[in-house]
C-alpha cells in the first residue's frame, strides 16, 4: 500500500499533542515527499512511539525536532530531542526488548516500545538508529527505502526539471 509520510506526521503530531502541550514540537519537511510502501497503521505507531519517547526523556519546556529528508533511494526522518541524553555503549542496546538505559531508570517505562519499532521498520526493509545529539539530547534516525517504482518516478521529475 502506497503511504504518505506527510499525512502519516500529521496523524501522530495530532495523538501526541492530545496528550502533552509541554514540548514544542517542530517540523520540518520538504514540499514533496515520496510516497512509500508501506502499513500506514504501524508506521504511525512506530512514529508515536519515537515521539514520546523523545518527549519523555526530556524536560517540559524543550524543544522535540521532527526532520524528513529524501535521498536517491529513502526516506529520512529523524527525531531529536534536548533531554537525557544517550551514552555510546546504549546505542544498539536500546533496541534490545527491556533494556533500559541507566540515565533514565528514573522514569518509568517496560523497555519495548523501541524493540517494536525496530520491528517495524525491519518489515519495511528500513533501518533506525540511535545517537547523542551534539549538543545535549537523543537523534533517532528511520530511513525507509523508496520502492523501484518510486525512484524511477523521482529520477523521472528531476530529468523533467533539467529539461526546462
Ligand atoms: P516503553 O516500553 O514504555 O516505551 P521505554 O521507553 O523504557 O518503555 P523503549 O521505548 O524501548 O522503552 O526505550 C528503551 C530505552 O531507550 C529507554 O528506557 C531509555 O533508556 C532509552 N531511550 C529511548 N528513547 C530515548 C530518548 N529519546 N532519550 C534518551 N533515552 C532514550
Ligand atoms: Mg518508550
């Protein structure tokens, strides 16, 4: 099934906001966005759940930055957040089912939400990963593959933008 990603943040900005006001969301997208094969159903969860972790383990007050970028042959959508942080030896851990990194134990939580979302893209043939931001805060990175069809059609469009 074909699935927009700009509807899709657009439903999970929604359910997020429902139930906290207390971080500035912000997005930014390009104009157009591939569309990509996909169950729109577990995409939107597996983005709800990236969301709140982001908003979670970081204060009231913060700033959750939702990025999507397209490349030749994906989809890029990155979540960063000024909370808690990450350390390096939990990068590939957080994906782990319960694993819970020690910064956060504080907070409450049962360690799946991110063992599923990896799930999910697996199915998706994507990948995600974790990273300190820079600064302060968590990166986590999804990069979804664009089908055949889809690169065919984008790489169509640019030869179509060099022809004018
Ligand atoms: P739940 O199953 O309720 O989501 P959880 O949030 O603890 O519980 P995951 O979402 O799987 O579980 O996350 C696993 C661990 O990864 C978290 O316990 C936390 O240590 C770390 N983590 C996830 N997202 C972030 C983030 N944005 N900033 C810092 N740590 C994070
Ligand atoms: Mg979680």
């Amino acid at each position: 099934k074909w699935c927009d990603i700009e509807d899709l943040l657009g439903v999970v900005l929604q359910q997020v906001q429902d139930f906290q006001q207390q971080r500035k969301l912000l997005v930014h997208m390009p104009d157009h966005i591939p569309l990509i094969q996909g169950d729109e159903v577990l995409l939107e969860q597996m983005l709800v759940n990236v969301v709140s972790n982001a908003i979670k383990y970081s204060p009231d007050g913060s700033e959750v930055t939702i990025e999507v970028h397209v490349e030749a042959d994906a989809v890029i959508i990155s979540v960063r957040d000024r909370g808690m942080g990450l350390d390096t030896a939990d990068q590939e851990r957080i994906f782990d089912k319960f694993y819970r990194a020690d910064r956060t134990k504080h907070v409450p939580g049962t360690g799946l939400g991110l063992a599923i979302c990896k799930g999910i893209v697996e199915l998706h043939d994507g990948t995600i990963s974790a990273e300190p931001a820079p600064d302060r805060g968590t990166i986590i990175t999804i990069s979804l593959p664009l089908s055949d069809e889809n690169k065919s059609m984008s790489m169509h469009s640019e030869g179509e933008m060099e022809n004018l």
